[in-house]
C-alpha cells in the first residue's frame, strides 16, 4: 500500500492571483449602486446599475468591465453599448464634471460567482446538501457578474440591494442598511459601503446561517456567521477572533477602517480565505468543535484576512510588484497576533520553518526577488513577512510602529508601492535602508545567515538550532542533547525534533528516548511520534497503541495506519478500537478505517458490500473537497470505482478549485489506461464533462 498523507494539503493552501490588468480610462468612477436578482435555475444574474464618475480629463467615452454579459441595455436615453467584454458608456465629458448612467444587464457567470447545491444530485441523503451562491473575485475579477473595474488602481464606493428567498440569509460588504419583504417570496438586502475600495474585494454570500454579533472595545461590530447544525461550533470555530482583532487595531496603531467586519464560512471555497472588505469568506472546512482545534483551527487564517483589511483593503498594491505589501504585512502582522495567543515559542519557530523552506528555494536556484510579478506564494507571504521582521530589528520597534502607522493613514483608501513604504521607513527612523533593500527585497537568494542571526535573540531557537545541528551525528555523540531536551518541562518543537532525529534508529538507546517522549504525553508530540514512527518496535507497541484513544484526529488517523501496518496479528483489534471514529471536517479516520478495512482479509465479511457503498458515497459533491480527495485517493488504492464515483471524479476535473481540479484530473490520467476503468468512462463519456470526454478521446 501507499504511505498516507495525514494532512490534506488543500487547507493550507493561500491565494497567489494573475494581477488584474493595469489598463486605465481618463474617468474615475465613484459609485456603483447595484439592485441584484439571482435565477438558481438558470444560475444568471441580473441588475440594474446606476454608476456615478468624474472625468479626468475631456472625453466621448466610459466603460465598465463585463466579462461575458447576456444583454446589457440603457434605461435612460443616454447611449450605453456593449462590445469586446466592456460596458461602454459615450456622451461629451468635461473635464472635472460628474456623471451618472443607469443600465440594466444579465449575465450567466463563468467565473469569479458560483451557485453550489442548486442543481445537485445523487448527493448523501446522511449529509446536507448546502444551497448557496458565493463570490472570490480576487484574481478572477468581480467583472463577471457585476459591472465594475478590474483595475484595482480605480477605488469605488459600492451599494448592493440585493433580492433573494427570504428563508435565506444575504450577506455582503459594509453596513447592512435595512431589508424590505417585497413579496411573501422576495426580501431585498440592502448593503452600503461608506469608503472605496477595489472592486475585486465585492463580497456576497447566499446561504443558510446564524449569527453571532459581538462589540469590540472601539465600537465595531464583529458578526460570525454558521450554518445552524453547526451552531454549537461557534465558539472554537471563532476562537480568540476578538482577542485578535483588538490586538492588532493596537498593534497596527490605524482603528480598523471599515463600520462592521464579518467572517462567514461556504462550501467548495477556492482558498483557505478572502479577505474581501469588511467581509472574509471562508472555507467552511475550518468551522470545527472544541476536540478539532489543535488539530485544525482558523485562527491563523482569520488573523491573515482580518490583518489585509489594513494591508490590501485600505491601501491597495498599484500592480504585482508590490503584492508583498499585501501579503508579507498580512502574514507578519498576523503571525504577531498568533504570538498573543500561542506563545514567543510558536512566534520564533515559525519563523525558522519558514526560513527553511526559503533557504530550501534558494538552494535550488528557484527563488526570485520579493519585488517582483512572478513571486511564489512562498515569497510574498513568507518572504514578505521575513523582510518586515528583519526591518523591525533594524529601525526598532518603535520607530516601525510610526511608520506603519504614518504609511497608512497617509496613503488610507489609495494605491501604494514599495518605495513609497520605504521613503517613510527612512524618514521616520533616519536611517539607510539601501543594505536593507538589496539583502531583503532585491536579491534573488533568501539571506538565509542573516535570517538566522536574528532569530538567535530567542533563547529557544538558540537550543533548537544545537539540537538540529546534531542531525547528521550518530546517537552515541549526541544522546546528551536529546536526553536534555526531553527533561520536564518540555518545549514541544525541541521534542519534535528529538523524534524525528530518532525515527529510524532502531537502537536500544532511541527505543528509550522515544519512550520518555510518549511520556510527555504532549499534543504535538504525539502526533509527531504517530506519524513518524512508521516501523514500530515491540517495546513502543503498548505506547504507540493508547494513542488510538487521543483526541487528537490525525493522531489516531497515524497510529492508527502505522500499528495496521506493523503487527498483523492486531488488525481485527486496532479496527474494533476505532470503527466508531470519524475524525476531522474531512473524515480522516473513517474513511482510512474503511480502506483498512477493506484490506483486513476476514475482517466483518458480511459487511464489506456496506464498506464499499460508504467510500463510495463520500465522493458525492455535497461531501466536503477534503472527504472527497479521500475517497478517490483510497478507491484508487482499492480499485473499486462505480459508475458515481467515476462521475462525480469527473466532475471534481473542472471544479473551480484548482488544486482539487488538478487532483481528479491527475487520478483521471492514471486510471484510463487501466481498461476496466477506461471501459467505464467511456460508457459514462456522454454524462461527464467536455475537458473529460477529450481526455478519454486523446487516450
């Protein structure tokens, strides 16, 4: 059998996006008011628009992006036309002058808004299928289903009245400015923003929800939406938001921009979060109880969205070069208000993990500049992160407080480059930052040296780094270290890295370090041990087995496998000790139990036929990415896809999600040259998807 992979990678994933194009018109729009109505059926979007500019300079003409419009037509006599993707609004206007148009349109959008659950069938009766709509226009532009500009150079104030089924909630950017019950069938949203912003940063949310609303100690109010057989997850789902967002209004020194600040979770997300203004939308794999949260919480996701609400949101990157100034801020500013929470430890440790992985690129020769259009991920959160660290040191962490406060109530509701963050730097704290530039932001390599000099000032790294240095070292030369890192109290990450310097030595020395390391009896040093530990001596096999008892999901998913897998006498005991076990959003356990399951000869026969309709039916779209990847990746092990699952595979190739598009794609590959399978899709080619149909042609 294949290794198991314990963590889904989908979740960790954050947002790198293709800039918007960086075109601009000698008009600056102002205000978009939209009335919006949505056909679930047809899945089309239409409104009405009233969109106010100023002309900049003398011109005949205006136009809105809008990608692939049904009809757009004037309601005044005003000339409105529609060509090459674009609204185009004409007339003679003068220079300094306002101007309002009005015009209706309708759109079936292929991108950037989604309706989920609507159309759906063959979902599992056991789980809910959610009916929603929902919205991620960064990087896919809020053109494709409202007309706005995909410039984010060009600021807008939006106002959405918006009609849906009054047995739904409707959730959108700023402040929700009443609701009207037009019809016993139709009830009208009305939300309105105060300040600008860019327009890929429009947010609406269609679902079923409750709420929760708290004040923070400014007067904002912090609403967290749930879905109501999820309401007794509320609190650990948004766990310490508020001691979060108190923090950084402190932290940052600017009061949080915008009236209201809302957090709501939807299904099939794009991304772990969208830090849309004064509205994150979120994956809803992150809405957990109490005995997921060290496993899998949303804090530092809710810290990042809710940081880029100053960093993103308030000032605004002028194009892809400076996207660090989003991303970097976002991901230090949060990684601080982690430290609040989690400890100086957690702080400085995941600094050192992130300058591995950096160094890791740059030994590879695959790193580039932070400033740049072509940046990793890896670059512009990690990196970005890493230089803000670093310019702290260096100017103090004074004088970096004035000027991140200076830079953004300087700059607030407008576009900003990396100079004009730096000219700031260097006025506030008088010093040169030309050393600063060409280590941090300009050079291809990361510093990794001078990275790790400065996180020498934690006294734990200083013993993280002694004890990481002994990796290449034999047992007998540096038993003394890791004997000392296991002496009560223990600092979890050095515990770590004792099991993992130990996992593959089978000595009678590592056999008893490995024991006073389940002893700890540590969160994350179970897990460490569970999942690294995949050939288990005799003498861990009692330690290894009451972590089947863990509350810890992934713990019991990797002990679980590794005892499975080495004491084949057990099998029938680990499975009747774990057979009511779920896990995770993700169902981690049961859907690993029924793969080993399946694969225990003799084991509960009379209900293998019972085993293979469960996995089968996890890959039913209604059940979460996570659960689904899952499924397929243990039907594929199996060898056992039924007509369903090959087609709800085939639907997973053009979902828009494009790391779980990338994953059935691939599974797809590796299937159609085994012919029971290519026999089966090309039965099935008339209901699977276009992008299918030619992979199975092209075989």
């Amino acid at each position: 059998m294949k290794p198991i992979q314990f963590l889904f990678f989908f979740i960790n994933s954050i947002l790198v996006f293709a800039q918007a194009p960086s075109d601009t018109q000698p008009i600056d729009f102002t205000h978009i008011t939209a009335a919006l109505e949505f056909n679930v059926n047809s899945e089309t979007v239409k409104g009405t628009v009233k969109a106010t500019f100023i002309a900049k300079e003398n011109s005949n003409n205006a136009y809105l992006d809008a990608q692939h419009f049904n009809k757009v037509t004037s309601i005044d006599s005003l000339v409105v036309t529609y060509k090459n993707n674009k609204i185009v609004l004409k007339g003679n206007f003068e220079k300094g002058k306002h101007y309002t148009y009005r015009f209706n349109y309708s759109v079936c959008p292929k991108k950037a808004l989604y309706f989920w659950g609507w159309n759906t069938k063959h979902t599992d009766s056991n789980f809910p299928n959610r009916k929603q709509i929902w919205t991620q226009g960064q990087g896919k532009y809020t053109s494709f289903w409202l007309p706005s500009i995909d410039n984010m150079n060009d600021k807008i104030i939006f106002d959405l009245k918006i009609s849906f089924d009054p047995t739904y909630e409707v959730i959108a950017n700023g402040q929700l400015i009443d609701t009207l019950s037009n019809t016993p069938t139709l009830k009208q949203w009305h939300y309105q923003m105060d300040k600008p912003m860019s327009s890929y940063l429009v947010a609406l949310a269609i679902g079923k929800y409750q709420k929760q609303t708290s004040i923070s100690s400014t007067g904002v109010s912090l609403e967290n939406f749930i879905y109501p057989n999820r309401i007794q997850d509320i609190e650990a789902t948004y766990k310490h938001h508020k001691q979060i967002f108190e923090f950084l209004e402190l932290e940052i020194g600017v009061p949080y921009p915008w009236k209201v600040y809302r957090q709501v979770p939807v299904k099939d997300f794009l991304y772990a979060g969208m830090e849309n203004t004064s509205c994150t939308l979120f994956d809803d794999d992150f809405v957990i109880s109490e005995s997921m949260f060290d496993d899998q919480n949303f804090v530092s996701i809710s810290a990042h969205e809710l940081a880029h609400q100053w960093f993103g949101n308030l000032i605004t990157e002028t194009n892809s070069n400076h996207h660090w100034l989003h991303e970097g801020f976002a991901t230090y500013f949060a990684l601080k208000a982690e430290r609040e929470i989690f400890g100086e430890d957690y702080f400085y440790y995941k600094l050192y993990e992130s300058a591995e992985q950096l160094n890791a690129v740059s030994e590879k020769e695959k790193s580039t500049p932070l400033i740049t259009k072509k940046g990793s991920s890896l670059n512009y959160y990690q990196r970005g992160a890493w230089a803000l660290f670093a310019l702290e040191n260096y100017i103090g962490a004074t004088n970096f407080k004035k000027a991140v406060r200076l830079f953004l109530n300087q700059y607030a509701y407008k576009n900003v480059t990396t100079d004009n963050f730096l000219t700031i730097v260097a006025f506030v704290s008088k010093k040169d930052l030309s050393t600063f530039s060409k280590n941090w932001l300009y050079n291809s390599n990361f510093p990794t040296k001078k990275a790790l000099s400065l996180l020498t000032a934690s006294d734990f790294i200083k013993k993280y780094l002694r004890l990481a240095g002994e990796r290449t070292q034999p047992l007998a030369g540096k038993h003394q270290y890791l004997s000392e890192a296991l002496l009560f109290p223990v600092n979890p990450y050095l515990v770590q890295e004792v099991v993992s310097q130990l996992h593959d030595d089978s000595s009678e020395n590592a056999k008893k370090l490995l024991l006073r390391a389940f002893k700890t009896n540590h969160p994350k040093v179970q897990f460490a041990l569970a999942s690294s530990l995949t050939s288990i001596p005799k003498e861990l096999k009692i330690s290894m087995e009451k972590l089947l008892k863990s509350t810890s999901s992934a713990t019991v998913e990797a002990a679980l496998y590794n005892l499975w897998n080495n004491f084949d006498a057990e099998k029938f005991r680990y499975l009747n000790i774990t057979k009511d076990k779920i896990g995770l959003n993700n169902k981690n356990i049961r859907t690993l139990w029924l793969l080993l399951a399946l694969n225990t000869k003799g084991f509960s026969v009379n209900e293998r036929a019972s085993f293979y309709k469960e996995l089968h039916r996890y890959t039913a779209i209604n059940h979460s990415i996570g659960t689904r990847i899952n499924a397929f990746k243990y039907l594929e092990i199996l060898k056992s896809f039924d007509d369903q699952s090959i087609i709800n595979l085939s639907k997973g190739a053009v979902h828009p999600n494009w790391q779980f598009n990338k994953f059935c794609t691939q599974t797809i590959k590796r299937l159609l040259p085994i012919p029971k399978f290519q026999n089966k899709f090309v039965r099935l080619r008339d209901e699977l998807p276009t992008k299918v149909q030619k992979m199975i042609l092209t075989r």
